[in-house]
C-alpha cells in the first residue's frame, strides 16, 4: 500500500514540474536581425577585451540593420574594511560601462553598473586571476543586458 503512495506521489510531482511555466531568461535572443559594428574602446583593456569577444558573436554579415558601437569601461577596486594592523580585508570591485549606440544619424547612451565584492586573498597571483575572472563575468552580464535592451528598443 505504502508503494503505491510513493508513486503516485512521485508522479503528481513530476507532472507539476514539468508543467511550472518555466521559460528560458535569454529566449528573445532568437529574433535578432541586426549587427553589431565596434568603432572605439576606452578604458579598461581586460573588460574592453572581453566585451568584445561576446559582442562578436551578434557580427551577421548579411544583416539589414548595422549598429555602431563606442565602448567606454571604467573599473576600480575600493577598500571597503582593513584589520587593526591597516591590512586590507575586503574590496568592492566596481565596473561602469557607456555604450554609445549609432545607426546613421541617431544615437543613444546605455550605462550599465555592476559591483562585487572579495574578501582578501594572501595570494597576489590567485588574487589578479579571481578578478580576471569577476572581469569576464561582469562583461558576460553586461553584453548580455546590452542585446536585451537593443532588441526591446528597436
């Protein structure tokens, strides 16, 4: 009797998941008909770099619409907390981006703001490579906003 309330119970359970609603965050990236044109880069190197390898990726040749874009990246790493010896033991990492987006005569301005924060790490080496790495991932998150908002406001 006992099996047969598990598995009822185990299949109304798989039922209500599979039938949630659920739908992928980044769907409307399906309809995109334009290309991306990046004309200039200022400001950080390693953010710039990384930008512009994901904004690569929406580079169509055949597209009827071409969007020029000018890249200005700014990131900093403030102290937030120090032990009693003055030793540094957390930080804000902070990343402010200006996209500047053309096509033909009218242009617009995105900014976009992203901030994470570490705690100290001995390690100088490990240190840089973790914040490489926040880098990569606030550019992810960036370029990511960035299609959203040219393919809602086309």
């Amino acid at each position: 009797m006992s099996k047969i309330k598990i598995t009822s119970f185990l299949i109304i359970i798989i039922f209500f998941l599979n039938n949630c609603g659920f739908t992928p965050q980044y769907a409307g990236f399906k309809g995109i008909d334009f290309s991306l044109n990046i004309n200039r880069m200022e400001g950080d190197r390693e953010l710039n770099n990384a930008i512009k390898s994901q904004l690569d990726r929406y580079n169509k040749k055949q597209s009827i619409k071409i969007i020029d874009v000018d890249i200005k990246s700014k990131f900093s790493k403030d102290i937030l907390s120090k032990d009693s010896t003055g030793k540094a033991t957390k930080y804000n990492l902070k990343a402010n981006f200006e996209f500047t987006l053309g096509t033909g005569s009218v242009s617009r301005t995105i900014k976009m703001f992203e901030e994470f924060k570490i705690d100290n790490i001995e390690d100088n080496v490990e240190e840089n490579n973790y914040i490489k790495i926040i880098k990569r991932n606030f550019a992810e998150i960036v370029s990511k906003k960035l299609i959203l908002n040219i393919n809602q406001n086309r």
